[in-house]
C-alpha cells in the first residue's frame, strides 16, 4: 500500500515529549526527514518489482548441440544448442538473480526433430525428463507432440511422474478438446496455472495450439482445438479472477496468429510464442501485449527481464539498463552441466543401440562420419526446388528400386517432412564429414504403423493423369497452407504458374475457387540413376499409363483426401496390376520390417563413390538445383477474374440504368 506523506506527518512526534531543549527538537525533526525520506523510498520501492521470464521453443529434441560432426565436449566448437548448456546458463542467471524471480517456459514443439526424438517411441521420456533436471516450470503443447498419436504422448508424460510433478512442471493446454475417457486427459494437462512469486507478483499462465499448427498435426485425432480468441479471452477472465496480476500466454501458433491474437484479446501481458520457428530480436508490442520468440533447435534462450508497477499495473522489459540480452546463444563457450550431459549420453547409448537393432548392425554409432562433401545442401527459400530436397528424393527412387526390385519413375517429399539442411563439418576432426546423426535428421519425423521411427516409404501406382494432380495439389496447398505442402521431386521435372492455381478467393468468406490450370509442362526422366538435363519424355495429362511412385506413408495417408473434397484432383493408388490399394498395404518391408525414409536417406549415402578414407562423397551434382521444379508466373488468374467480375458488375449496373430509363419513359407516356 502506498503510503502518504501526510499521513505520516499527522503521527504525534517522540521528539515533542520534551519541551525546552531546542537541541532535541532539531534532532526530532531531522528524525522526521529521515522517516519520510524512508517512507517514500519504501513506497515507491513496493511499487516497483522485478521478475525474469526465460524461454525456449521448438526444441524439437536437440539433446545435444548440432550439428554433431562439429560437437567436441571439450574443445570450442561451432555447434549451437543442447540441454547441457542450457542447464549451465538457466542455473547461472538464477544464481545471479538471487532473490528475484525466474522463471522457465517452453512453447511446445519439444519433440519431433533429431534421431533423439525416436526414443519416445523405445520407452522413455528424454525431453521431459530433461526439462525437470534444467528447472523448467511449465510448457504448453504443440503440434509434433501429437507426431506419435495422443495416446503414445500421453504415455510419454504418464512415464515422466505426471499427473504428480504438474506443480513443478505444469503442462498446460487452454484450447485442446480432449474427449472424455480418452487416455490423454491422465497426465493432468492444465487449462492454466498460477505462480505466486515470493516479491508477491501472482502471474497466471495459459496455453494455446494455433490453428494451423493444429492442420498439421495429422494424427492428433480424436484431440481438436477450440478458437484461440475465444479460450484466450475466458482464460485471461479467470486469471484475472483468480488474482493474476500478470497474463502469459504460451502459444504454438506462429507469429502472424500471434499478432491477431494481441490484437483480438485484450488482456494479455506477454506472448512466449512458436511454432514457425520465428526469431524476435526485439520483442513486438500489440495493443499493449508483448510477443516474443526465440527460434527453435535450442539455439538461443530467450531471456526477458521485466517491471511491474503495482500500483499502475504497468509492465515493460528493462533488458536494457543492465545490457542484458534478450537471445543469448547457447555456443561452445557456455559450459555443459555435468549431471546432464552424463544423462544425455545415457540416452545417447539407448539410440545406438535401437539404430544398430534397426538396421541389423549396419549403422551402430550415430556420431560416425556417414558422409564426406565440400559444401552444404540447403532449402534457402520456400516454394522452391532444393539440393537437399533432391539429394533425399533421389535417395527414395534410387534406394527404393534396390529394394522393391521395380524401376521407380517418380518420388516425392513434402517440405515439411524434410527438417533440416545438410551442412558439412568445419572443425579440424570434422572437416566436410556428414554424421549418421546429421544426415538422418533430415528425414526423421514420425513413425509408421510398426511403431517403430521415421515414416515408412511406400510404392504405389499411379496413372499420368494423376501424377499432374500431385503437381496440381503441390502448387494449390503450398498457397492454402504453407511451404510445408511443396513437393520436392526426383524423376520429372516441370513448370508451373502458382497464379493458375485458383481463379480467385470469394470476398468475405475466404475460400479459393481452385482452377487446376498451374502445371504448365511435365516430362518423364528417362534415363538411369542421378537426373541428367537429356532424357525426358513428356507426360500426358489425360493419359491412364502406371508409373511407380515412392514416396512415403505421412503423404500416401494424406494426398488422397484433398480428392475427396475436390474430386477432380483425386487420386486412387493402385498396385502394379491397377489394384486399388491403401496406404499400409503399400508400405515397402525388408527382412521383415517397414522400411523407413531415413534409412533410404543413409543407404544413399553408402552407395556413393568413396574416398581415399572409405568415406562416400557427396556427387558435385548436388551443389546446384537442375531446373526440376520451375515457377513461370505470369498473370494471375484472379486478375483476369476480378476483371471479369467487374466488367459483369459494371454490364449489371448499365443495363439496370437502361430498364429504369426505360420504364421512366413508359410512365411519361
């Protein structure tokens, strides 16, 4: 409370209890000066409180620093991120924060990256039980943790003492919709939670999966989400109730749903966000709420200081006074914690031993150099052909004729399921290696239906015309929904105008009228192996000849759906007799086990030309894209259609005028 000066003035003074002596009442009212001095000092200091917000997001399980070619425990290296320095930094700040609050936030997305992710799958827990040794004190949920199915997430976090340990790391998801019976609803996930900080700041937190986060995440059924604004605004209304001074919302919705919701929802003090791996080195302020990000793989760790005026209810970040960062890297000169990196080497051990199993003892070190290049394959921008993205197409092709004993004409990966760019060593016990680990990386996302990691690859037949409709539906969801739908291909090439995709969006609803006019030209590769610039052959887009397609069970389950909502686009996948088949009937096996797209990606590997060192080197065709997917835009299509529909609009209005100057003439008559 504050106090006021008159209220202290008004108090009868010690001083005034000894009448005549001059001196004392010098010394009283110096006393007074003192205890006013005090008392405003006092007042304006509890007024004033201070408290540090930490964050990560998108960890994707990056146990330890990447890339791991590059990764020395003991000498300065390039590699960024891992738990074991997180763990030294979050312990350093709040050693030097003493008594001033600090807390640690996650804004989901923990799992579904590196080979270490494959575990969860094995039996154990890592990330979360990770996360408990660093002190982390509440994450929220996002889409990759559904990458497994629900009812395996709810047994990762069941295995990590939940319900139990929620009330010192609260799992926290305000818009899931969790049907009742189903065994997620046991780890006791929270629509919010309350801390009460020891300076007698209550802040309240909640958790929100975005919207199109949620589309991505195709095996979180029976799991749905509620509108974000809409349990956005109920959870802030019972924080505050509940005594909040300070509302966190934790989101996994991507900056752009972000700033919607800042401007939408009031209420909300600070947004930790994720989800599109966005990087605020400054954070944003919307309608009075602070949104920040802090990128994703653990590189940086978001560190926010902040203070609160109680009296005011004004809160601001003062990073600034005392030059602390708000990203600070998590490179080779943070020591690694110990006790954590004895734990992560632990799990290290139980992934060799599941890459050994798997693979029957061809792989059984994933720090192992795999792979020997002299520059990287990356994916520099979106909506484009990519080395990476050519190197691991053409590893399914190649590999998958090895396997099926077929010619494969055609293979295909979304973008979305390729996770990373394979950069080479810099250091000198790692100059130009690939690692297993690296290189699989990849391509490792989720599982089949072996339970076992990495999504299967899978063979199937289909006819010319249907080959156009993957390259029509690659070109219209990559516009609907995001780079993540833009197929990269091995065994054609082709061009198309993204501006041919739809005739126009109808006005107020947002829906797009697909045209289904995009591919412009596509052709067969003809010849053998790596795609030369010289044999093609054209393919016809009206045509009922079967071509053999690889590509895996993630696309297989999904791609047949857009056909059933816009039939023209359908797709039917056959076997090599024109069978219709499913997407589990056609999953490639060898030795009795599904065959993984990640195994494919290092078999690759293994096939190439080696050096001089028995290690395989990575072909100089890979340093360039080869024109295989070509964008030729030229007008769009929704400016001829909104030409039209004006030229329509202003036909309307003129032969309106007409009648009416018509019917005005009748009636002079």
């Amino acid at each position: 409370m504050k106090l006021k000066l008159s209220s202290v003035a008004q108090r009868p003074l010690i001083c005034n209890t000894m009448p005549g002596n001059a001196i004392s009442r010098i010394t009283g009212i110096a006393a007074v000066a003192i205890l006013l001095f005090i008392f405003a000092g006092s007042s304006s200091f509890s007024q004033l409180k201070r408290f540090t917000v930490l964050n990560t997001t998108d960890e994707h399980s990056t146990l330890l620093p990447v890339p791991m070619a590059d990764y020395h425990p003991d000498k300065p290296d390039p590699s960024i991120g891992g738990y074991a320095r997180l763990s030294t930094l979050v312990r350093d700040i709040r050693e030097k924060k003493g008594d001033e609050p600090v807390l640690l936030f996650s804004s989901g997305d923990i799992l579904g990256g590196t080979p270490f992710a494959w575990l969860t799958l094995e039996g154990f827990s890592a990330e979360i039980e990770l996360m408990k040794k660093i002190g982390y004190d509440a994450m929220t949920i996002g889409n990759h943790e559904f990458d497994y199915d629900p009812e395996l997430l709810a047994d990762y976090f069941l295995r990590a003492g939940y319900p139990e340990y929620n009330d010192r790391l609260a799992l926290i998801a305000s818009n899931l919709v969790i049907p009742e019976g189903h065994k997620l609803n046991e780890p006791g996930i929270r629509k919010h939670h309350l801390f009460n900080l020891p300076n007698g700041i209550t802040i309240g937190v909640f958790g929100l999966l975005g919207k199109e986060a949620y589309s991505v995440a195709s095996f979180a059924g029976p799991v749905t989400v509620d509108d974000q604004h809409t349990a956005a605004a109920r959870q802030v209304s019972l924080l505050r109730n509940a005594g909040a001074d300070i509302v966190i919302a934790l989101t996994h919705s991507g900056i752009s749903e972000d700033r919607d919701l800042a401007a939408a929802v009031r209420g909300i003090d600070i947004i930790l966000g994720g989800h599109d791996h966005y990087l605020t080195e400054v954070p944003e302020i919307i309608n009075n709420t602070i949104i920040f990000h802090s990128g994703h793989y653990l590189k940086y760790l978001g560190r926010l200081e902040f203070e609160w005026n109680s009296e005011s209810g004004e809160l601001h970040t003062v990073n600034e006074s005392p030059g602390s960062p708000y990203l600070i890297s998590l490179d080779s000169t943070i020591d690694e914690d110990p006790l954590v990196l004895e734990k992560i080497n632990e799990y290290l051990g139980y992934l060799n031993e599941f890459v050994s199993t798997h693979t029957g003892g061809l792989f059984s070190d994933v720090s192992d150099p795999l792979l020997f290049t002299e520059f990287a394959l990356t994916r520099p921008y979106p909506f484009v052909e990519t080395t990476v993205g050519n190197y691991v197409t053409d590893a399914m092709r190649l590999i998958g004729e090895q396997v099926t004993g077929e010619r494969v004409d055609f293979a295909f990966q979304g973008n979305g399921i390729i996770r990373a760019d394979i950069i080479p060593g810099t250091m000198d016990w790692s100059q130009g290696h690939i690692s297993f680990f690296d290189l699989v990386t990849v391509s490792g996302l989720g599982s089949g239906p072996d339970g076992r990691a990495g999504y299967p690859m899978v063979s199937v037949y289909l006819t010319e015309r249907e080959i156009l409709n993957v390259l029509e539906i690659s070109s219209l969801l990559s516009q609907l929904m995001g780079d993540i739908y833009f197929l990269q291909v091995s065994g054609l090439r082709y061009s198309y105008d993204p501006g041919r995709a739809t005739w126009l969006t109808i006005p107020f609803l947002g829906t797009p009228v697909p045209a289904y006019r995009s591919v412009l030209k596509a052709e067969l590769y003809t010849g053998e192996g790596i795609q030369d610039d010289t044999s093609y052959t054209p393919i016809d887009g009206e045509g009922e000849k079967l071509y053999h397609v690889i590509t895996d069970y993630y696309l297989t389950s999904f791609l047949p759906m857009v056909g059933d909502i816009l039939p023209r686009l359908k797709l039917v996948l056959k076997d090599r007799y024109g069978n219709p088949v499913d997407p589990e009937q056609a999953i490639i096996t060898k030795n009795g086990r599904e065959y993984k797209v990640w195994e494919a990606v290092a078999q690759y590997a293994l096939s190439l030309e080696k050096n001089e060192y028995e290690i395989p080197v990575m072909p100089q065709y890979y340093m360039n894209t080869h024109e295989r997917v070509v964008s030729d835009e030229g007008i769009p299509l929704h400016t001829w259609s909104y030409i039209v529909l004006i030229l329509l609009l202003a036909l309307i209005i003129y032969l309106a005028r007409l009648i009416t100057v018509k019917i005005k003439k009748r009636r002079r008559r």
